[in-house]
C-alpha cells in the first residue's frame, strides 16, 4: 500500500482507470466534432455533444510546460523531491498533467519526447511519462 494521495475512480472516469491497470492510456473522443480530450466528462467541451467514446492512446507525447518540485506539498511526497510535473501533449491531442519519471529534472525541457509508463500504487496504476530513448 502507498502513503501518497490517490484518486477515487467514479463512474465516469473508471474506464480510464481500468485502462490504466492493463497499461494502456485512454482518453476520450467525440462523435459528433471528433476532438479528442482528458479529463473524462459526460460531455464534450468543444461542441457539447454527449457520450464521448473511449479510445486508447499510443502513449507517446511532447513535453508543454513543466515544474520542478522542490518542496513536498506533503510528507509522504518528501523521498520524492525534487520531481517534475508536467504538461505533456499526446501524439493524439489532448493534455494531461503527469510526472516526468526516469530521468535527472535538470534534464527536462520544453518540447522533449516522452512516452506513458504506469506507477503501481495500491490497487490503482497512475499514468507517468519517462524520455523517449534515442535509438542510434
């Protein structure tokens, strides 16, 4: 079991978390505009078109903007310092805020290559981002 804060899946946002279990990244897209969008909601924010459908994202992404966190907002976050939150763009569209794992923070920057990678914790896996590994 984990210290660190979790989300309480509802409804409508456990088909995100299911997917997040089998290690696939999901987000929603509209039927009727066709624009894609995360965070999970009944409607959609462009066009207002209702019952979005879930796809599944490649899971590769681009660095927007980013932090690097030097003080634990909590205690149980403290091991954890410095880490990056970031906003990173999927391939497919929509943004999400995520850590950027697997790397020195110095490291990060705007526009770097990222692909999803999943951090157990408890009975939920959370979506994180490691760098894209550069192939020779």
């Amino acid at each position: 079991m984990t210290d660190l804060p979790l989300p309480v899946p509802s409804e409508l946002t456990r088909p995100y978390w299911d997917a997040a279990k089998r290690g696939e990244l999901a987000f929603q897209r509209c039927s009727a505009c066709r624009s894609a969008f995360l965070y999970p909601r009944p409607l959609c924010p462009v066009c207002w078109a209702p019952d979005p459908k879930w796809e599944i994202a490649s899971g590769d992404a681009t660095i927007s903007s980013f932090s690097v966190v030097h003080q634990a907002p909590y205690p149980s976050y403290a091991a954890r310092v410095p880490y990056v939150v970031a906003v990173v763009a999927l391939l497919e569209g929509p943004q999400l805020m995520a850590n950027v794992v697997g790397c020195d923070p110095d490291d990060v920057h705007v526009g770097m290559d990222v692909v999803v990678t999943f951090e157990e914790r408890g009975e939920l896996s959370i979506p994180q981002f490691s760098p894209v590994e550069k192939t020779a």
